[in-house]
C-alpha cells in the first residue's frame, strides 16, 4: 500500500498496536454503566496513541505530523525498543481493569482488537525475537534507505508551504544518517551471532544505493524538495534555503549512503546467507510461524498452509480452461500462458495506453459504486505511474493513502518499468484492488471515521487490509466488468497469484524452495511475466509471510458473506455487509468474524 505499507518490519509490527492520535476521539454516547465503561476505555486508548506519539516516529511522518529529528534518530536503538516494552506493558495492565462485560457492543470489539494486537507487539519486543529482526533492520523491500527519501519528498506526506516547513524538513534530513549508521550497527550485531540477511536481498540493496548514489547531490532524489520552491518566498531566502539543502545532502547524506554501501558490498554480502528461506536462517522456522500469526492474525501451519494454496491453484485452473476456450484457443493451459506472455495484443504498447485503460476502469467503478456501498470516503484517488526509480523494485502496482481530512489525495500507482511485459488483461482487477473499491475505500473508510480509534483508523493489519482489496477484486463480476474474456482472464491471473503465494511463500520458508524453484512454479501456472515473477518471489524471500495475508483474508470475508447470505437469505443486503466489514476500521479477522456473526443474529434468519 505505497508508503503505509511498511518501512521495516520493526515499525509494522509495532504501527498496528502503537498508532500516534491524530486528534480526540468522541466517546460514542451510550446509557449508564456502559457509557462509563466506554469513557473509560477510550481515555485508555487516548493516553495509549499520546504516549506512543514519540515511540513512532515513522508513523508521525507518515501522517503528515511534525517531525521530530531526535526522536528519528532513536530508530534502530536498545533505548526504543525498551521504551516500547515499557509502554506496551502498562497499558495492557490498564487495560485489564476496564470491565469488557459493561462496554458497548463497538466498544468491545475495540477492546479485543486492541487487547490481540498489543500483546502481540509485546511479544515481538521480547529479547529472543529481537534477536532475530533487530538485527536485519531493512532490505530492498521495504527498505528505510528507499521509503525515507520519498517519505521526505514533495508528492510525500510532508508539507513545503514556506520557509518554515522547509527547515523542519532539512532537520529530519540532516538527522538520517545516524539512523542509517545505526542500522549498519545492527547488521553487524546480526554478523556477530549468524543472523543474516540473504545474498539476494543483500544485492538488491546494493543496487538500490547505486542508483541513488549515481546522481550529484544538486539532481539526487534528495533535492526534489528543490525544483519547485514557494514563489512567495524572496529570492535570498530561497538560495538560502537551496544551499543549506545541498549542503546537507553532499556532506552528511550521500556520504551516510556511501557508508552503508561500502559496509553491505565488502562486510555483510560475503556472510550473508545463500538460501532464500527463514528455514535456513538461525531460528527461522519459529520466527516463520510467528510471521503467520502476524500476517493473516491466525494461527496456522505453514504446511496447512501449502496444501490450502495447492488446492486454491487447481479450482482456478479450471476456470482458465473455460476463459482460454472464449479466446478459441485449443492448446493446453501452459501453451496459453506463453501465448498471453508474448502476444503484443496483450500487452500496452505504450505508457498512455496503459494509463487510458486504468482511466476507463474507474469510469465504470464509480458507476456502479450506489448499488454496493452506503457510504463512499470524502477526497479523491489519482492515478499516476510508478517513478522511473522505484518501478524496478515494484510490484504491478500499489497504494499510497491521502490525508484523513480528504485534502490530498489517495495515489493509485502502476507500474511501467519493462513495459512489454505488462498485461492489459490485468488493467480491471488492479484498479479494484489498488483504488476502488479496495485500499482507497477501505484505508480512506477507516481513517475518517472519527468515531473509532486510531488503531482502528490507521491500522494496517495484513489480512484485513489486504484480504479486503483481494474480496474488492471478486465485486468486478457484480458490476460486470468481467464479461470481457480478456478483463476476466486477468482477474483470473490475478487470483491465482494469490494462490500461488500461498505454495511459494511456504514453499520457500518452511519447505526449502530454492528462488529458481519458486519462480518456475509461478510461470507454470500462470501467466505472469517472468519480471514480475523474479518481483514477487523476491518479495516473499524479502517479507515472509505477509503474501499469504490476501487469500486468507478474502476467504475469510467470503466465507463470512456467504454464511450472511444463508443465514438471512432475502434478508440479506449487501450494503450493509459491506458496511460490517468497513464500518469499524481494522480489525482481526477472528474480532470481525464476531462482529459479522453478531450482525447476523441480529438481523435474523429468513422464515421460509
């Protein structure tokens, strides 16, 4: 989800439980006990989002908040994690003398959801799990070394209004090199006890500080901020401020990224490890486990896992044997999976094309979008492509949120990096779940309700954020953008990507897949391009577990559908569904599967 989706895995685990306040939360008015309870818990939930206002610093940028260089330089330090340890510890002890039994129905779902989450980020801060991220701070997906400089960059969440704005920023600037020195530090902890990152990733970052070392610092990424200054400021003022800028970037920034690539090319590529999966790492296999709990917020079994996926992969095969016929192709499905690779007319010839297409897209959208959904967020989504120097790195596209006050947009971002290998079978299902009705609707749904809090609003747990925008997808054939052979072909594909990341992601971690392996597998399948391919294997190899979050969120929603509509038959309004899932922000799916049951009983089965 573009900037949100995480810096490092430290701060998404942390960004979940330990959100900053954005502004005071209304208590929802209920009678007596319960709403004593509830002013109880929501003082809790207040005292908790201040407190952890200096605890997360990347989150306060990622909002928009004023930045703090002091507290952005404590990234990466014993001093943090403690402090976290600390703080998670007493509200969950505050939290216990809140009496769950006398909150609103709503109100309790924010107590379980709160309750899961921390103790979780609890559990991530204990010494032995630490042991085993702390010292891989980054990599090349996700990596701090990349997000920073879009995060502090015009377009990001930062203003450059005047003078001012500018000069906060150039003192976030000028405090992130001693972050990246003290991740340097961390990889060397990890050095010291055999905790490494892989040789893949190792090289991707290497080749991600090249190219942002390979510019001077007056055309480097840094000096964005630079190219359009504030025409009220005076002339003096803007040299002034342009050459403090530079400065800054020449003397302290590039040679902290020069530091870090001397490090990682000739001290930590020599160690780090061959294999590609948290198998072969020092106390992977646990830590794998763990990182299914997080992402998916159920406990599961990477080999439950594999076989679910296994499965999901051979349903949608049978349906690709019924699209491929509409196409008067008589081959076998791999044979059209090489046909859909390398026929021109299945692919953009040119970045306008592509973008014409997305534009289409969300002309239909926004058609049908009544029948579905009772409320629509305040604010709009644009549609832009990726930068020239991040879509080497990126998947086919993502989602960056706009602000909860709907003023600055929501980007829906694609992806024109090797533009021959890019489908326009793919345009439909992309939009659905990138923008609207997926990540646009349910982030910007979320983060202007201000009647939930924040850890509602701005939470970013996998499987419902991501399980949502996968759901999103399957609404294409309610609002028949699927008619079309090519267009249902492409959400086809796309669904069986996320299948297929449930056989790869284990594959890989919990069963010994080799990054040639895994990317065969996907080809075989489907009909990816091998660039995308070799981008998400080493996605997965980079974030283990967090592919697995789409299919077994969107599962869980259809399953949840379908049980309402059994249940409530003509009763049932989808709607109101939809309002279930999005109407209380992020939640864990086992909160949500309570909260969706309770929605049913209350509305009552169908008499026959």
């Amino acid at each position: 989800m573009g900037l949100t989706r995480a810096f490092l895995l430290a701060a998404s685990l942390l960004s979940t439980a330990l959100p900053a306040l954005a502004q005071p939360v209304p208590a929802v008015p209920v009678a007596g006990a319960r709403q004593t309870e509830d002013a109880r818990l929501f003082a809790l939930l207040n005292s908790f989002a201040r407190a952890q206002e200096t605890l997360d610093p990347l989150g306060s940028l990622a909002r928009g908040d004023n930045g703090d260089p002091k507290a952005l330089q404590r990234l990466f330090s014993d001093e943090l994690v403690a402090a976290h340890r600390a703080e998670l510890r007493r509200e969950l002890a505050a939290l216990a003398r809140v009496d769950r039994a006398r909150l609103s129905p709503e109100r309790q779902l924010s107590y379980d959801a709160f309750q899961q989450q921390t103790r979780e980020a609890l559990g991530w801060l204990s010494p032995d799990i630490q042991a085993l991220t702390a010292v891989r701070p980054f990599n090349h997906f996700g990596g701090l070394h990349q997000d920073f400089p879009a995060l502090i960059g015009p377009g990001g969440a930062l203003p450059y209004r005047d003078e001012r704005d500018y000069r906060r920023n150039l003192a976030l600037l000028r405090a992130f090199p001693v972050v990246l020195d003290r991740a340097v530090a961390r990889f060397r902890q990890g050095m010291a006890s055999g905790v490494v990152e892989t040789r893949l990733t190792t090289a991707n970052m290497i080749a991600q500080l090249d190219e942002i070392l390979a510019r001077p610092a007056q055309d480097s990424i840094f000096a964005a901020p630079l190219v359009e200054m504030p025409e009220a400021l005076p002339p003096a003022r803007l040299a002034l401020i342009r050459a403090d800028w530079l400065d800054a970037v020449r003397e302290e920034v590039l040679p902290a990224y020069r530091r870090l690539r001397q490090f990682l090319a000739e001290d930590y590529l020599p160690v780090a490890r061959v294999a590609p999966g948290l198998a072969a790492m020092k106390g992977g296999s646990g830590l794998y486990r763990r990182l299914i709990v997080h992402h998916t917020t159920l406990t599961l079994e990477p080999e439950a896992v594999h076989a679910l996926g296994l499965g999901e992969v051979a349903r949608i095969q049978g349906e690709m044997e019924l699209v491929k016929v509409q196409f008067g192709f008589r081959g076998t499905l791999p044979a059209f999976f090489n046909q859909i690779r390398t026929d021109a007319r299945f692919h953009p010839k040119t970045t306008e094309e592509l973008s014409a297409g997305y534009a289409r897209v969300a002309q239909s959208v926004d058609a049908q979008l009544p029948r579905l959904f009772g409320r629509q967020p305040r604010g709009q989504m644009t549609i832009a492509a990726f930068p020239a120097t991040r879509g080497k790195f990126e998947a086919g596209g993502s989602y960056a949120l706009g602000s909860a006050d709907g003023r600055r947009p929501g980007v829906f971002y694609f992806n024109t990096y090797d533009l021959e290998s890019r489908f326009l079978s793919g345009v439909t299902t992309l939009y659905l779940h990138e923008g609207i009705p997926g990540h646009h609707f349910q982030t910007s749904l979320a983060q202007q309700n201000l009647s939930l809090p924040d850890f509602q609003r701005f939470g970013d747990n996998a499987a419902f954020v991501e399980g949502w925008a996968l759901y999103a997808e399957t609404l294409g054939y309610e609002m028949g953008l699927y008619k079309d052979p090519l267009q249902h072909w492409g959400t086809l594909d796309d669904e069986m990507l996320r299948a297929m990341r449930l056989v790869v992601d284990t594959g890989i971690h919990a069963k010994g897949w080799s990054r040639s392996q895994a990317v065969a597998y996907m080809l075989a399948n489907s009909g990816m391009g091998r660039s995308d391919a070799e981008a998400e294997v080493d996605r997965y190899i980079a974030n283990p577990g967090q592919a697995l979050s789409y299919k077994i969120g969107a599962l869980t929603i259809q399953r949840l559908r379908r049980e309402a509509e059994a249940a409530l038959g003509s009763r049932f309004d989808l709607k109101a569904f939809h309002e279930q899932v999005l109407g209380s922000g992020v939640l864990p799916l086992p909160v949500l599967e309570t909260k969706v049951r309770r929605w049913i009983a209350s509305e009552g089965a169908d008499q026959p």
